[in-house]
C-alpha cells in the first residue's frame, strides 16, 4: 500500500552536530528527511535523527506542510530560529538548505 501521491520524492541532508552535546557525541551529524510532493512542492512527512524523541517531533512538526520553496525555506528558518532552542538548530537549517538545493536542481531536469 502506498500512501505518498505518485509525485512524492524522498529527499535527505546530513550536517554536522557540535561535539559538546549529547546529540553531537551520539550521531556526530544530524539527517533531516523529508517526503515531497513536487508537484506542489509541499513537505508531506519528515524525519530528523536527533537522540530526544520530543525534539524529533516537534522539528517534524515544523516542516510537515511547508511548502520547500525559496520563501517557504525562509520561513521554515525563521520559524525555527524563533520557537527551536535546541544546539542542532543550525545543523538542521543546514540541512533543509541543502535539501532545498537537491530539489531545484530535481525539479529543473
């Protein structure tokens, strides 16, 4: 049974954690993954590999619905900057940054 739309793509980054945290120590990079419908460029499901399960679902949480679009990428950022404390912040932005890249440059072949 499929449950993505037959335009959804996966798509993941990895960026390094700082080594002084838990997080850090454990997975040394953090990989956000996310399901997109390209079509309308919306993220559909998402994944972060963080060691706290409520930092894992309260980032997805924050990516799911978005649009990965450059204003949409924008906002996702900013919307984490504003609500997100934890010491992955700029791994994760990092990240979902260069997913944004590998789905312009998917979209534009």
């Amino acid at each position: 049974m499929n449950i993505y739309g037959k335009n959804c793509h996966y798509f993941s980054a990895s960026s390094k954690l700082p080594e002084a945290f838990p997080s850090g120590e454990v997975y040394k990079f953090v990989d956000v993954g996310v399901i997109i419908d390209v079509e309308s460029m919306e993220i559909v499901d998402a994944s972060v590999t963080l060691v706290s399960r409520a930092a894992k679902g309260f980032l997805s949480s924050k990516i799911i619905g978005q649009r990965l679009t450059e204003e949409g990428v924008n906002e996702i950022e900013e919307e984490l900057k504003r609500t997100y404390h934890g010491t992955a912040l700029k791994a994760v932005v990092v990240a979902l940054r260069q997913i944004h890249e590998k789905v312009k440059l998917f979209v534009s072949e």
